[in-house]
C-alpha cells in the first residue's frame, strides 16, 4: 500500500505538540493516546517536557531516532523549514495539519508550492497542509482532531471537507460503523484524491472506497484508475459544486448542452463511479458494499410483521426498476406449513403482527433457500409482541451462517428497535430507516454487479487519413483561425471515413447553376465565409432549389443582402451542395472538458434536441457498445428503430459515427469542440451523411 | 369537530378489559391510565373486579351512566351485540378493535356489514374495526396500543395500518414530536379517512394533516374536501400501492396512459395534497408545516461553520429549483463588521471552524433581517471548538423573538449534537439530518403558499346543444352499443362547440367521387363499419386523393380487401373527407376512473406521444388555467409555440378544446372515455379541427 508508512507507522512525531487542552496540538496527542495506538509516540515541543504522560523533544532531530511518521500542527510559518528538518531526517510520511496556505490567497499559495517542492526533492509524501488528519482503526491510530477512533470495518473515507469528516465520525461513532481508513486531504499539495483511492484499492481492510470531493485534479488519470478499480472495489462518491467548465462560453449545441454536471456525469459513468446526493445516502450504499454479500440478480423478497410497510416495499421494488420475487412453490408449501393461516405466504411475506423472532428465523431462512429470490428485505414494526433483539439475533444467525444473499434489515422505529439496531450494526447487518432506502440500496448493488460483469473494452480503431486531418489542422493554428469552415470540416471528415454531401463553392451565379446541373436537383445553397457561423439567420442558406434560374436566384439575393447585413464579413462565395432526401437528423459531437478531456455527444436533430435536450453524453474513447449505449440513453430512441410501422434507421451506423468521431477527436486533441448537424441516416445499409459540420481548434487543446 | 366524543370524551369505558398484561384489553386500559387521561374510566369484563386499580362491571349497562366513548376490544362475534347495546344505552362513539371483519374474507365481511348497519340505526360513530385505536394528547388520551403517549404538537394524523402507527409512535417519542391526534383507521366500517380529515380541519389544534393511505373510498368528496382544507391547512399524505384501474383494458390511447398512479397524480395535484414518498420524508414536512412560519418566496441562504456542508446545501438549491439568496449590501457590511477576516460574506455565510454560538446568533440574526432573504438554512458539523447545544438555544431565541421566516436546523452529526435536536425539537425548530432534505422540504413549502394563494377556480361553462348528446348517447344505450361511431362522436363534438372536417359516407365508388368534387380535392378516406376501430390497420384509411379516379380507386380497393381480411366486419360505407392541411396534431382525451371520476389528458400527437408518453392529465371540470397548466406540463410544450423561427400555434384554442370537452364528459357521465386524435391546430385565429374521435359509452358511469 502506497501511504503505508501514514496508516502502520512504527512511530509517530507530533510537531506542536501543546499542553494546552482544546489546541489542536493536545487534541491530536490525545487522540492518538486514547486510540490505543502501540507504536511510538514522540512529542515535539522546546517549551515543554511532557504532554499526557508522553515526552517531548526540543526538535524532530533530538529525538534521536526517524519517526515513520510526522503531524505537523505548527504555524503555517514554520511549516516549511519543519519539513525540511523531516526530509534530512529520512521521515518519509508527513501530515500538515497547519491551515494558512492555499485557501487563504496569494501568498499563502506560495507557501504552499514551496512545500510540495521540499516534499519532491526529499522524497516525502505529504498530506494536507490545512487537513483533519487522517484515521486508521485497524492500527489504532487516530491522527486527527475530528473525533475518537471509530471501529474497525471495510470502509475507507477520503474527505476533501475536514468539518464534513467531524459530522461523518460523530454519526459512525454513535451508531457503530466501521472504518479501515479515513483520510482528510486538506489542500492536496502533495497526496490528492488519487493517491489515496490508490492506496485504499491495495489495501486489503478496504471493502468499498467512499469520499466527499470537491475538485478532481488530473481528470485522465482519475478516470483510468477509477475504472480500473471499480471492476473489483465499489467506490461511492460525493462530488459537490459545479463544474468550472461554464456553459455560456461554448458556441456549438454540444458545448451549450455539456456544461454544468454533465462532465462529471460522464466521468462517473465511463468509470463506474457510483454518485451519491447525501451523506446519508452514501452510508446507506457504503455499509451494503462493505458488509453484504451481492445480490445474483434483481428479485427481491420482503418479509414483514405488518401490511402497511409491505405495500410501501411493494412500492419502492417497482419504482426502482427491481424486480419483485415470485417465490416458488416449494417455498410456498414450506411457508404454509408453520405459518399461521391468516399469513400472506406471497411476496410480501406477511408473517403477522405477533410474530416472535422465531417465526421471523423461520421465514427467513426458508425464503433464502429460494432460487427466485435474489435478496431479502426484512421489515420489523415494533407491535405489542414483537421481540426486535432476538429477531435481530436470529438474522444475525442465518446471515453468518448462510451468507449467499443480501439481507436487508429495516426496523421501523426508534427506542424500541434501538437495541436491535445496534446489534446488527456491531454484526455487519445492512440496516435502513425506511424500506426505500433499502430498495434502493439494493437497485445500486445490482448495478454494481451488472457493471462488473461487463465485457472487456474493446476501442476499434478505423483506417482513417491521419496525415491529411494534420495538414487542416495545423493550417489554421498557424493562421491563428479558430473556426474550422465548413468546406475543409468536411475534408477532415471524409478523411476519417464520413460521408459529406457532394459540392461545391462558386463565385457566380452562373458558376453556380452549374455546379447544381452536374449535381443534379434538388440543391442547397449555402453562404461561405469564415465570419458567418449561423448561416441560416442572416438568410445564408436557401434549400429545395429545383433549377438553374432559381439557383442564379438564390446566389444573386444573398450576394445583395447578406453584406448589408454583416458589413464587415469576408464572402468567399457559395457553397452549391446536392440534398440529402429522406432518412432522419440526428446530431453527434464533442466537447473537450478542460479536466477530462472529449465528451461526445449523441442526441436526435431538428427542432427535438433543442425543446427536449434529449441528448446523451460519454467520454471517449468510445467501444461499440458505449456508442450504442449512448443512443440508447436517449429519451427518443425508440423513434430510431421506427415507430408504427415506419421504418427504423440503421442504429449501428449511427454508432460507427460516434465512433469515428471519437477516434478524431481523440488522436487530435486540438479540437476543442465539434458538431455534425445534422447526421442524415437511413435504413440500414445506406451510409449515413455528414451534411453540416461545425468545428473549432486550438493550441494545446488537452 | 365532529369526532369530538373520540377525542375529548368525559369518560371512556374498555370492553374486554383484561388483567393479563401483553393481552391489548389491557395494554389498552394501562396506556389511557399512564397517559394520564383526566375523565372517568370503566372497565367492563363479567369476570373481573378491578384492573389496574380500575373498577370492572359485568355490562355496559351496569355503569348506571352513560360512557361518551367505548372501546371495544372482545371477540368478533361478540362485537355486534356489544354495540348494539352501546346503542341502546346512547354512547355514540365506539372504537372496535377486535380483528377479524372484512381482512379476513367473506364470513368477516358480513360482520362488518352488520356492524356498520347497527352503527347506522343507532346513529353511533365506529372507528375500526381492526385498528389499533387513537390518541389525543391534547387530551391526554391514549386509547389506543401503539405505544406510549406523544407529545401534544401540530401534527393530526390518520393511518390506514395500524402497525406502521406503532412505528411512528416510537419515532416520535424517541424524537420528541408531537401530535394533535393519532387515529388508526383499520377497515373504515364507518368512520373512514374523509371523516378524519375533515374533523382534523375543524380542529385548531392541528397544523398539518399528515396519512398513510391505501386506498380512498369517496373519491369526488374526497377530492372536494381536500381542495377546500389545503386552502389553509397543508395535508401531506403516503398513498401506497397501484390503482384498481388496471391500464390493461383500457382500448383508447387515454385510457391506456392512464392506468397505474396517474389517477391518483391528479387527485392530489388537484387538491393541493403533498404527496410523501416515504415516512422519514412526510415527518421532514410536516414538522416545517406544523412549526414553521410559511417563507414568502424561494431565496434561500445558507449560515455554516463549514465549507463542504455550505457548498452541498448550494447544489441542492440548484437542483430543487429554489433561488441561491444573494445578501443586501446592507447585510454583507453588517457581517464584515464582527465576523473574522477570513470568514465568507456571501452566501454561503461561511463562519468559520470555530464559531461559537455568539456568532451564529449574530449572523442568522442579521441574516433573517435581510429583504433578500426568504428562508435560512443554518449548518453546523460538530468541530472542535463548536457549542452545538448553546447555538441551539441562540437560534431558539432568535427564531422566537421574529418568527418571520424559515430558520431550518441541520446539525450535522450524532451523539455530539444530540442535546441540541433535542431543544431544537421541542422547541419547535424544524431540523434535518442532511441539507438535501432541508431545502426539500422549503421547496414543498414554497409550493404549498403558492397553491394557497392561487385565484379562485372558475369553470367556464360554453353555449351546447346538450339534447342532440343525450339523444346519441340514449339510442347507444338502448341498443347496446358501446362504441360511438366516428360520424355520431363528431356529430357530439359539433353539438360541443368543436368543429370537424367536412364529410359524408359514400355507398358507392361513383357516390365517394361526387362527394370528393363537392369537398374538394385533396380528400382522405376512411371504411365505415362500428366493428373496425383501427381503421389504419386493416389499410382503411387513404389519403391524399386528388381526383375522381383516385377516389374510385381507393374506393374499390378497400371494397374488395377489407372483407377478406375482417370476414364479419359489417362495412356501412366509405367516409369521404375533406383533407386538413397544416397545423400540428395534438390529442385531447378523457378516461373515466372509476372512482375520481373524469380525468382528462393532453398529449403531443404524432408518434410522439407513444414513445415520450408526453401526455400531462387532471381532474375534470377543467378552469382555464387549468387546461393551459395541462399543455405547459408536456415536455414539449415549446414545439405548440414555435421553435427556431417556426410560427406557434393557437394554444388557447387548444384549452378552450379541453374546457368544451371537459363540460361534455361532466355533463354526460355515461362517456367512459374518448379521444379526439388528432386535434388540428393552427396559428392563433384559426379554429382547430377535431380530426378523428373515438368514444365509448355505458350506463352507469359515474
């Protein structure tokens, strides 16, 4: 594990260490103390002797031996030569808990690149500065000052909010939940949110990687990482505030529809990052994944001593998508048996209000025997005979010595239920408040699963004209154009498999005309200039002209009115193109995030995806699937694959678009953003057409 | 109110008092004696001398004085007897507890029958049976066996199961909320959920009405009652499982989407009812309503003592669509004043770690005076220095001395700000364990004063020709026909005010010509027989003709295949119409449920509306504003107005449709259900055209 020396040091120094109760520099001392920590505890401090029964030192140097690990709770104006000390000592494991570097402005920032310098050239891993701590229960040690140890457990927690941390231990604390880790990541000078996801995903204490994040540094390698550990280690994620990419400044439909949380969306998805709205709500799905089997599937049974909150389970099943179990026959008979008459033996199994815990053991352990249920919620209301201990005890029991399905308990009280609540916590039962946190709990874990079992990724990758894409490319940042024109979009395109409508630019009305004779009618005429990118609001584009003297028409009409228009734009001619007859618009593009890189964008055309935003979103590189998906995600699909007796439009042609824009824009990351609008397609067989392209570039684009 | 002898009786007799503690004759009798209760008890059990120190006599009767309430807790079969002779001596309010009625099937549904009879003769009021009783802590009565009694607050509430009462008995004790009353309905023999909710308005007592609900008996009163009570007091209400409606059987496209909850959606969209999707979120709401003061508009700001909280409360106001409050200049000067240097003026107001109680009571205090400021969520997460339970008793005091706005809680954390909930509680202090449900429950409330101060409904009532629709819909009747044909629905629409296409039914193909020269080309054609409905797909419906050959043709050749392939099909003729040109199609529908009656719906037309559902229903009779709210609820509203230069359409011709046919299925309830799809609109000026209808009639319909 990476950050080991941080969470199984041998030795810890506390740099500040303060006699004063209430400084930071006693709490952490204290913390540590009380956390039952074994390895050596060094104080640091020239005014004092003593703290709490432990030594202090003159300086880190006086100690005479390398402590593994170093919390440094001095004055941000300290910090740095602290550091330095550290570094010549051969400390290689430092936590800067000292706040006044970045967060506070300028100069503090400089403080704070100076301390990740130091940290480089000694080779010392630094977490904070202006951090909580962090916190490792299986070591006993409590490095921080946000509360006492937690217990033990498989959740490791990452907090970019060190307050946030206090709330979370007090809550885990009070009502038993346990930890492998918790890391407090301050500033992120040195150790970020990567580092330590890292370093949980080796550790082997950690079942379900959880964390509050507010920023995300370097957004490609993230997105790789996640990827790779999701596929054995859930992680669940808080992300808060907006992304910094704004929506207003982007000219393309993809660029105005990308911004906001659309970016992180996408991360989340290519990822398989699960996101969670609340607190709450992340240690409803944490405490699933660290102590619970998953679930084979989606049908779920509920066992219930009462009607009322059977039906409100019967509820959330159906509108989280689950599947609600049918159980079988056997398990019907068996049920029928014991269970009094008035019982429901269907799912809800509603073993009745005075049902004691053996006849809850009963239910439960014969439901879980039952090949057609996937997981069990068990709801309990605390009715005049109910036993809630002894009913959390018999689930207890059959859990451990059963373990195969999710079992989820959900006791429906307070005071009444609290002795059982506690119970099966400390025994890594999942519990839940209401039984639509549980479902929906539940909904996640199936995800989950289903993203695990995924197939491998495979990218394809298409015989394209890289050179020619180049030379386009390069053209216009050494000219400083920004804007790609229409006609040479449409060469980059081509040279990247995509089909364009065939034509031309003429000067005349006449050069005009007859482009349109060799083109055959119906045309289109399309203004060309490189100012003028909403062509068809100033009038600059005439569609359904059916012959020469309509053409001639058209040209002469926008050569006069145009220029009144926009005095000050250069007309380099018209552009004189065959029309795309039938077949239905859809619209595919980019838009490359600042921190992720491009997001492609699928979405249906006309008027549709601007009154619906039916649009969907991915990272690339796309596989086949991905691109499929995309369409997919749509709320309009269906309208794709034909509706009432109207014939559908090939699907996968569409895909194969998305992927060979994906393929551009990922081997040219000059592209910044990029529209085909529309992308005409056909039944299948007929190869889709590139009809209008928008495209923008840029020096170092990433 | 009305079940007052329920909830303020002079004295209370137990039928069935039992010596043995668990049995409920004798939870009962403890819980009213430990709660208190100030009037006169009897027990009433032949067997038994005194109970509890309660004196028991043999009979009712024997009391030698009237009970204002009885409970009757003996078995059933005992039970019509029983209350018989409650009748006969004159008490008029009787709780049945006894199980064993209607749940458990017909032998017990007799019972219920005869007791509701006697109920009925005697001119008793019967809660139950099969419920677990009521409790008044105004009173301090606790008749029931749910669990101890709560404390006296603004909450009335009603539940249709008892056991989840039990449930929420034991949060609300452990979490110190009080009620006004309690009432377990059970199987609603008599009393049933209307009845309580209107005698829960009439009580000043209670602020809110809060339920859970299976399934509602009287549905148009119960729709009308609600309307008039949510006027004033907010009723937040748990609706589970599906509608009896099945969607199923449904043959038109209203009726098909309408099945499941949309019949319920509009019931409570109608009657201003909230709706809870589970018990921790209508406890989230109804504390707001029962304590708080109602916010005068959505501007939001947010007080913490740190960041990360600050920023997750932001995003939630984002996404529940609530305005992020921006401070005065006046405010912001106010608090640069006396908070530190490094503390954030804006929201979120941000004061820092180590805030003590001074601070948050200078800021929330100075934060409540600002004119920008509607509502205040206060954070706070338990740091180091924090004083949770002295910024409780600040905000206490604040929120006392104005009581002008929403001052919402949310400690973040356990057992360090417990004391402080508990203050807060019962100092009637909304408080919330996460800031997402915070700003959930401002935005219900903003919903609700909106929906309070909302004009008064007015339905227009249009000029018809009621006499030309009863006298079809009487000849359907008598002859049995259930379908109206489409010549006999226009023939009603016209008598409603809707104008149809021009047309009349050929017999010929030389008659279907003469009709078309007389229309005018183009023209469409539809096959004539009461026994196909979908014309299209036995290729009964041509378009598009333009001359006299063209419509012998067509004539001919459905002549010819339409017997082959629907051999019984009795064909009346060929419909010759004038074609529509133009305008955009829309469908206008109404399905009748069974027990709210007519519920109206708008949806897009085309193939849109199978593959987006985009349909939006309510509640006939329609007001005007409730038909035009009708058209805003699709998604894509925007297409009826004109998008991206495309001309609009006459969206008031479009609820002016719904209103005429909202009058027409009010004022004929034999229509079960109709379409007019689709619905021709045009540019306003231009009358629609009720292109096509389908309609279905039968006696009875309520």
């Amino acid at each position: 594990m990476s950050l080991e020396k941080f969470f199984e040091p041998k030795s810890v120094a506390i740099i500040g260490t303060s006699r004063q109760p209430g400084k930071v520099g006693h709490e952490i001392l204290k913390n540590i103390i009380d956390g039952g920590y074994k390895g050596k505890i060094f104080g640091v401090n020239p005014k004092t002797e003593e703290v709490e029964g432990i030594k202090c030192y003159k300086s880190l140097t006086e100690i005479g031996e390398v402590p593994d690990l170093a919390v440094i709770v001095i004055p941000a104006k300290f910090v740095i030569s602290t550091l330095e000390e550290c570094g010549k000592l051969g400390t290689k494991a430092v936590i800067v808990i000292t706040a006044g570097f970045k967060e506070i402005g300028k100069a503090g920032a400089e403080l704070e690149k100076e301390l990740a310098k130091i940290a480089r050239r000694y080779g010392i891993r630094v977490i904070g500065p202006n951090c909580l701590g962090i916190v490792a229960p299986g070591s006993k040690l409590n490095a921080s000052f946000g509360g006492d140890l937690p217990d033990s457990g498989g959740i490791g927690y990452i907090s970019q909010s060190g307050a946030l941390l206090a709330s979370i231990l007090d809550m885990a604390n009070t009502n038993h939940i346990g930890f492998s880790k918790l890391v407090s990541i301050g500033n992120k000078a040195d150790v970020d949110e990567l580092d330590v996801i890292e370093s949980l995903d080796e550790d082997p204490e950690t079942k379900v990687i959880a964390g509050y994040l507010e920023s995300i540094g370097n957004g490609d390698a993230f997105v790789r990482a996640a990827e790779r550990i999701t596929h054995h280690k859930p992680i669940v994620l808080i992300k808060a505030g907006g992304t910094a990419a704004g929506a207003k400044a982007a000219s393309s439909h993809t660029g105005s529809l990308a911004g906001g949380e659309t970016a992180y969306e996408a991360v989340f998805a290519r990822s398989g990052i699960i996101r969670c709205n609340s607190i709450k709500q992340q240690f409803d799905y944490a405490q699933a994944f660290a102590c619970s089997p998953m679930p084979n599937g989606a049908r779920v049974a509920v066992i219930t001593n009462a009607g009322g909150p059977g039906i409100m389970t019967a509820d959330a099943i159906e509108r989280q998508g689950l599947t609600f179990a049918k159980p079988s026959k056997e398990t019907i008979a068996k049920l029928a048996e014991q269970l009094p008459a008035a019982a429901n033996l269907y799912n809800p199994i509603d073993i009745l209000g005075d049902a004691l815990a053996d006849r809850y053991e009963f239910a439960i352990d014969t439901v879980l025997d039952d090949e057609n249920v996937d997981a069990i919620v068990v709801l309990l209301t605390p009715q005049a005979m109910t036993q809630s201990l002894e009913t959390a005890e018999a689930l207890i029991k059959i859990a451990k010595k059963k373990n195969s399905k999710p079992i989820f308990a959900c006791f429906l009280g307070a005071a009444k239920v609290s002795d059982a609540l506690k119970l099966l916590r400390v025994n890594n039962i999942p519990q839940y408040d209401s039984p639509e946190n549980a479902v929906d709990t539940l909904r996640v874990m199936n995800n989950y699963v289903r993203w695990k079992n995924r197939p491998k990724r495979v990218v394809k990758l298409f015989g394209v004209n890289r050179r020619k894409v180049e030379t386009i490319i390069e053209k216009h940042l050494r000219q400083g154009i920004r804007e790609v024109g229409e006609m040479e979009a449409k060469e980059i395109l081509e040279a990247y498999g995509f089909k364009t409508p065939k034509g031309s630019i003429a000067t005349t009305a006449d050069q005009a005309a007859n482009i349109a004779e060799t083109l055959g009618y119906p045309v289109v005429l399309k203004i060309w200039s490189p100012d003028i990118i909403h062509k068809s609001d100033v009038g600059g584009v005439k569609v359904g002209l059916k012959s020469a003297a309509e053409v001639k028409d058209a040209f002469d009409l926008m050569m006069y009115r145009i220029p009144k228009k926009i005095p000050n734009a250069h007309i380099l001619g018209v552009l004189v193109q065959e029309m795309c007859k039938g077949g239905k618009e859809v619209i595919l593009g980019m838009n490359r995030d600042p921190q992720f890189g491009p997001l492609m964008m699928f979405g249906m055309g006309g008027t549709m995806v601007e009154v619906l935003k039916d649009v969907s979103f991915y990272l690339a590189p796309l596989t086949t699937d991905e691109a499929r998906q995309m369409l997919k995600n749509t709320r309009t699909y269906r309208m794709l694959e034909g509706v009432r007796g109207e014939e559908g439009v090939d699907i996968d042609a569409i895909a194969e678009g998305l992927q060979r824009l994906s393929q551009l824009v990922t081997e040219f990351p000059q592209i910044k953003e990029m529209d085909i609008n529309p992308y005409v397609v056909g039944r299948a067989g007929i190869t889709p057409i590139a009809v209008d392209a928008r495209m923008s570039v840029e020096e170092g684009s990433k």
